[in-house]
C-alpha cells in the first residue's frame, strides 16, 4: 500500500494538471470569447455600411410615373417631328405639282 506522502504528492500533481488543463481552457474560451465580440463590432458597422449603399442605390432609381411623364414627353416630340415631316413632304408635293405644271405650260 502506498505511503500518504507519495498519494498527497499524487493528488497535487493531479490537481496541478488540472489546473492548467483549466487555466489553458479558460484562456482559450476568453480568446474566442474577445475575437467574438471584436467580430461583432465588425458586423455591425458592415450592417450599417451596406444599408447606407442600398439606400443610395434605390434613391436614383425614378419612379413608374417619372418614367411615363418622360416617355409621354418624347413621343409628344416624335410626333411633333412627324408633323413637320408631314408638312414638309406635302410642301413639296406642292412645289414639284406647281413645276410639273409650270414646264408642262412652257411645252406646249
């Protein structure tokens, strides 16, 4: 049978070992613990980056109404520029009519 000398001796080395299991185990949940937290802090000042972006990006976009007044305005151009168009070829017409007759008048 061992002596109580040699299992005191046995039992705090146990208890030694022990302790720096612990010692080793709590250091690395702090760690983890602090790198969490830092992550955190991270998180959120991305958060709120990406939510200032989306509100810049959804800002310029226009709107359904914006977007017909604007296509309402260029088919008003368009179909002022086929007016003209209109006005211009019927002028014509009537010019090259009053030549046609002009030099048919001077043919005969």
């Amino acid at each position: 049978m061992p002596s109580l000398n040699t299992m005191i001796l046995d039992q705090s080395t146990i208890n030694m070992l022990i302790a720096a299991v612990f010692s080793v185990i709590g250091w690395a949940i702090k760690t983890l613990h602090s790198s969490f937290k830092d992550l955190q802090i991270a998180d959120k000042e991305l958060i709120t980056k990406v939510q200032s972006m989306e509100v810049l990006v959804a800002g310029k976009y226009i709107t359904k109404e914006e977007f017909h007044s604007i296509i309402n305005a260029m088919f008003v151009k368009l179909d002022k520029i086929e007016a003209k168009k209109d006005e211009s070829i019927s002028m014509m017409n009537a010019m090259f009519s009053k030549m046609d007759a002009f030099y048919s008048q001077k043919q005969r």
